[in-house]
C-alpha cells in the first residue's frame, strides 16, 4: 500500500514538472515586442491607405498620359497624311512645268523654222534692195533752231526717196550757217552734194518755211580723207524745238 503512494506521487510530481517547463519553453510577448508589432502593422496599414487615397490621381494621370499619347499619334498620322498629299501636289506640279517647257521648246523651234524658211524664201530683188542699202551714199544732217525733230525726220525722209541714206539727225550748236558740205573732191561727189542741196530746199519750201540756195562747200580733212555729205542748218519754221 505504501509502495503506490509513493508512485502515485511520482507521477503527480513528473505531470507538474512537464506542465511548467511547457509553460517556460513557450514564447512570452513583452511590452517592447507588442509595441512594435502594432507599429510595423500599422505602418503596413497606413501604407495601404496612403495608396488607395492616391488611386484615383494616379489613374488620372494615367489617364491623360494615354490621351496624349493618342492625340499625339492623331497629329503624326495627319502630319504624314499632308505630307503625302502635298507630295502629290508637287509631283504634279513638276509634271505640268515639265510639260509646259518642252511645249514652249517645241514652239520655239517652230518659230525658228519659220523665220529660217521665210529667210530662205526671201526675194532675191529684196536682198539686193537691202545690199544697195548699205552701199548707198550717206548723207548726215545737223541742226539748230526752232525746229521740231519730226520736220527734220521728214527731211530725212525725203533725201532717202533718191539715191541716198540718211541716219539720225543730230541737234548741234556750232553758230552753222545753212549749207551744204562734200569732202571727197571728185565731180561726181559734188554733184551728189548739189542734189542733196535741191532736195532739202524742195523739203523746206513744200513745209512752208523755205530756205535760201544753200551753198554747196567742198571741206578738207587730214591727209584728204574722205566722208559723207552733210547738211548744215540754222533755220526756223515758227515750231518750238523738241529735240
């Protein structure tokens, strides 16, 4: 009897020891821990909010980056859409310049055709009226006075039905008197002189204001060289002078 008490109390001790060493080999929250604990949780926590407070204005940002994003590519697609266009404008303008220059060639050389074929076609009479031109006697007029320039581009005119050429006049001061001058001394050279001399008194008596008989002087140059007849004046037909 004495024998399972003392068992019985030695299984009662052991079961007390395994309780408390279960209780000391359990971990033990201290203050510190706990504290800490909340705190990391709830910086957890507050990180969280913070985020989802922020939500709507990051959304929104995103957002307005895809808009300018798509307006962006809106821009890119009309940029590329005109260039392409005007591309085909300038391509087509080239085309039409292009096409205007070889007509313009075309009617170029048409033209030079024809003048070569009318110089071809010129009379042979025509020619020759145009060679005798250049060889025919010339005859020069200088002037002052109340004259006008077209009474003396009729006299010019008038000299020119006859044998001879007669240039532009020339408005020239020298204190001149009316008359006529030859240089070449050869009968012939004076006798085309006198008939300039009839000519320009013909002129100015058919015009209303007529000149007394021009004398015909023969004039010597340097070393006898020769030169054209010319045809002095200072006279006045009532006209105001106008070159």
């Amino acid at each position: 009897m004495s024998a399972n008490i003392d068992e019985l109390l030695k299984i009662a001790t052991l079961e007390k020891l395994k309780r408390e060493t279960a209780v000391i080999a359990a971990p033990r929250w201290s203050f510190d821990m706990l504290t800490k604990s909340v705190i990391a949780v709830c910086g957890v926590a507050g990180a969280v909010f913070a985020v989802w407070l922020n939500m709507p204005k990051i959304l929104l940002e995103q957002v307005t980056v895809q808009r300018a994003l798509v307006a962006s590519e809106k821009e890119l697609v009309k940029q590329n859409s005109d260039y392409l266009q005007n591309r085909v404008t300038w391509n087509n303008e080239i085309a039409a310049k292009e096409a205007l220059l070889q007509l313009l060639k075309i009617e170029i050389q048409s033209l030079q055709d024809v003048a070569r074929k009318s110089m071809e076609q010129t009379p042979t009479t025509a020619r020759s009226a145009q060679q005798n031109d250049a060889v025919k006697p010339r005859v020069f007029v200088q002037f002052e006075g109340g004259i006008k320039r077209n009474t003396i581009d009729g006299l010019r005119a008038a000299i020119a039905i006859e044998e001879f050429v007669a240039p532009g006049a020339e408005r020239i001061s020298r204190g001149q008197s009316n008359e006529v001058r030859y240089f070449l001394n050869d009968p012939a050279e004076r006798g085309r002189a006198e008939r300039v001399g009839a000519l320009t008194e013909a002129y100015f008596k058919k015009v209303g204001c007529p000149l007394a008989a021009l004398p015909i002087k023969r004039m010597s140059l340097p070393g006898n060289k020769s030169a054209p007849i010319e045809v002095w004046l200072n006279h006045s037909c009532g006209e105001h002078s106008n070159g």
